[in-house]
C-alpha cells in the first residue's frame, strides 16, 4: 500500500524516502506535495488504492520548491493537475531562477551530503495559482495557507480549521519520536518565529514533512517544543 488512511478523508502516500498527503473530498482529492523526481507512478497507485484516478486531483499544492516535495510535480501536472505554490517560491519551481541554498550548519551540512544523496533536481513545472498568507483554498471545508518563510522564501504550511489538520511543509518534522524544527533552512531565526506561527494554530493533528504525523496529540508535541524554542 502507497497510501495510508490517518483519518477520514486524510492520506500519508509513502514514496519511497519520502512522503506526500491527500486530502480527500468525496471524488476529489487534493495532493500536498509529490515526492522526488519519479513518485509519479507511486501517487497514481495510491489514488487507485483508494478508489480515484488522477483526474480526481483538483490541485497539488508544493509546500515549497525543494527536490523531495515538488520533484514529481512535473509528472502530476502533465495529467492536467493544476499546480499551487506560494507567489516566492514560483519562479524557482518554474525554473527561471535558481533555488537559493540552505544555510548550513556545519552538522546539517553532512547531514545534507548523507540523506539527499542521488536526489535528483525537480524539473521546471509551470505554477498554476501562486497563492499567498490568507488565501483560501477550496477542500478540506477551506484550507488557509499560511506562509512559513525561513525554510524557503515561498514556504507554505496549510491549515483546515474545520478538521484541525495542518500540513507544515518543513517548518517542522518529526525525528525518532522527537518533534523538532526542520533542518536545512535559508534562515533559521526566521524558521523559528514560523514555527511558533504553527504552534498558534494549536492543530489536532500535523502532517510534517518528513516523519510520522502527529496524530490528535499535535498542539501539545508541537506546542511544547514552540515553548522550548522561544
Ligand atoms: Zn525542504
Ligand atoms: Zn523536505
């Protein structure tokens, strides 16, 4: 099985290394994120896990432009799936400019040289709808983005009230049982007060982007940690 069941109409997809969500409406589906270059194939079988083809996809939403998130969006948009991403992040999705690098530490940067090893570069995909803080998007009873900047310029959690679920993107992850700030940041003050942005939202479950979702417990992980942040 590529996809997961967490709750009613909330997916994990496991590619591979990597991970991606759906949101399921009824016969419609929204993708959070794709995976790295060659999960397309992957997201096409869990949707026919649970019933859907990819026409059933409204929209991928890229939480930002980094190779294991957006790395299949070309693959996911050439079945005519629109693809949605923050305004700051568009031009490197499409490939008109370069993605600046994270700042390093100097234990993130072995860190980096270990786990994206062979981790091929996103090919440009056009960005359909960029979206900013505050906008609406129409699944999950209304999902607000809210712009996390400081993992990347463009980086975007979303947020169902409706449901308290709450995508992070890489603002946050969860490591060996440990919710822990996302690592390989552009800036990391910045990543901080973005994450203290998602611990206000008090979510009831969070799906990171890289680790195992907190599922019903997320506003006290994720509330004790903003807390040991600050
Ligand atoms: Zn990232
Ligand atoms: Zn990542």
């Amino acid at each position: 099985m590529v996809a997961t069941e967490l709750s009613e109409g909330l997916y994990r997809l496991g590619l591979g290394r990597y991970q991606a969500y759906l949101w399921r409406d009824g016969d419609r589906a929204t993708l959070v994120d794709t995976g790295e270059v060659g999960s397309g194939a992957l997201i096409v079988a869990a949707l026919a896990e649970i019933g859907l083809s990819p026409d059933a996809l409204e929209r991928v939403v890229l939480t930002h432009f980094h190779d294991d998130h957006a790395g299949s969006a070309a693959e996911i948009a050439a079945f005519g799936v629109p693809v949605v991403a923050h305004a700051a992040d568009a031009p490197v999705l499409r490939g008109e400019v370069p993605g600046p690098p994270p700042d390093f530490t100097p234990f993130e940067r072995e860190l980096h040289a270990r786990t994206a090893a062979g981790l091929r570069p996103a090919p440009p995909v056009a960005v359909d709808v960029e979206v900013a803080d505050g906008d609406v998007l129409d699944f999950g009873g209304g999902a607000r983005v809210v712009s996390v900047p400081g993992h990347t310029d463009g980086s975007i959690a979303l947020h169902l009230p409706e449901h308290g679920v709450l995508f992070t993107g890489d603002l946050i992850a969860e490591y060996e049982g440990e919710i822990i700030p996302g690592v390989f940041n552009l800036d990391a003050a910045e990543a901080a007060r973005s994450f203290r942005k998602l611990a206000a939202l008090r979510p009831t479950t969070a799906c990171f982007g890289h680790g195992e979702p907190a599922i019903g417990n997320a506003d006290a992980l994720i509330g004790a940690r903003a807390e040991a942040l600050a």
